[in-house]
C-alpha cells in the first residue's frame, strides 16, 4: 500500500514508487499482540534523489532530519505510537508531510537595521552618569 502517492501540498507530491515500508516488532503495550505483530513502521524516502523536491527544499529537510538521514540521503522515519500498524503507517506519511512542509516554507524576511531613538539615547547616558556618580562615591574622601 506504499504504491499509493504522498500529497504534501498543492505543488509538491512524492510518487508512491519513492516510498518504502518496513514493518518491524515494535515494544511497549500491547500485550501478545506486541511479541506477535509487526506493528511498528519504518519509512524510508530518498530525499536527495528524490525528483519531487527542488535543491532549496532538499537541503532545508536535510538539516531538519538530523540522524534520522543516511550518508546516501535516505531519511528514516520510524512509527510505533500505536498498536496498530495501519495507525503506524499513517502516523509515519504524517510525520513526513511535516518534515517537508516545514523545509518548504519560505525563509525569514531578512532584518532591518534600525537606529535607537532619541529618547532612548539619553536615557542610556543619563542611566550611565548615574552610575558613575555611584562609583566615584565609593572612593576616597578628598580631604580638606
């Protein structure tokens, strides 16, 4: 059922033929369903060979997935939330719909350099006068 393709947004699209599934024992509760079934999933994408995503996006997923991708740019989603696998193979696209919609979206307007206001400076200064009033009375008394 990983034939099935990946939507992320209105532009993006993974091909289900990009995908593969693993089911693997998973721990936790469950009872002898657990030591029985291969509930858990490993999801596996190539993400810098994938031809679905541009440079821009490949790169930011990178960064995002951390240890979860492989020298070879296959990222690595496991899911084992739930007790069932079909909730585990949703909950792994899920997870990978994130990644990519967090890489996709469009990086932070870049800062604009403002000068300290009037009012501002000369609370500054008289907030340092003060202080070096403060400091010169910790001195010596000057003698008469």
């Amino acid at each position: 059922m990983a034939s099935d393709p990946l939507i992320i947004n209105s532009r993006i699209t993974i091909a289900g033929w990009e995908l593969t599934e693993q089911f693997v024992l998973a721990g936790g509760p469950g009872g002898q369903n657990v030591n029985k079934v291969s509930t858990a999933v490993q999801l596996f994408f190539n993400l810098m060979g994938s031809p679905a995503l541009n440079e821009r996006i490949k790169q930011n997923a990178a960064k995002l997935a951390g240890k979860r991708m492989s020298k070879e740019g296959v990222l690595m989603i496991e899911a084992n939330r739930f007790r069932s696998q079909e909730r585990n193979r949703e909950d792994a696209r899920e997870r990978l719909k994130e990644l990519i919609l967090k890489a996709a979206e469009p990086p932070p307007p870049p800062r604009k350099k403002t000068k300290p206001t009037k009012g501002s400076i000369e609370r500054r200064l008289k907030e340092k006068s003060g202080r070096a009033e403060v400091k010169k009375m910790r001195g010596r008394p000057i003698g008469d």
